[in-house]
C-alpha cells in the first residue's frame, strides 16, 4: 500500500446583496508539486508591475493592489 500526502487550498465566493449562492473552489497537489508552484508563483509576484498578492476582485475593479493600474496592464 502507498501513502500519498497531498495539500488542497480553497477559496469562496459569495455576493453581499442579491443573489447568496457560495461557491467554492480549490486546488489539490502534493506537497512537492505546492513546493514547485509556490517558487513560481513568489517569481510570478516579483515581476514588474509588482503586487504582493493577487486577489481577483481587486484585479477586476482595479483597485487594492491594482488601483494604479491600466486596464491593458491588468489583463496582461
């Protein structure tokens, strides 16, 4: 018999007003494979324009991390 280790990371979201249906995702990897992502993904956060997070909503509405950013920069 095998052992796999394995780590998920979820979100959710969910409306304040309206409709209040959640959704909820995730991702799923082994702890090497998070390893490897993590290291891509801090490079990832270090190129310039430079965050230091990445929450979706913020990117759409351009604000937060992205509120002095252009449209075209955004979806870059």
């Amino acid at each position: 018999m095998r052992l796999f280790i394995f780590r998920a990371v979820t979100d959710d979201s969910a409306a304040e007003t309206g409709d209040k249906r959640l959704f909820l995702a995730g991702y799923l990897l082994s702890a090497e494979g998070w390893a490897e992502f993590s290291e891509a993904w801090d490079r990832a956060l270090h190129r310039k324009p430079r965050i230091e997070y990445l929450k979706m909503a913020e990117a759409q509405n351009l604000r937060g991390q992205f509120r002095h950013w252009t449209v075209v920069q955004k979806d870059k």
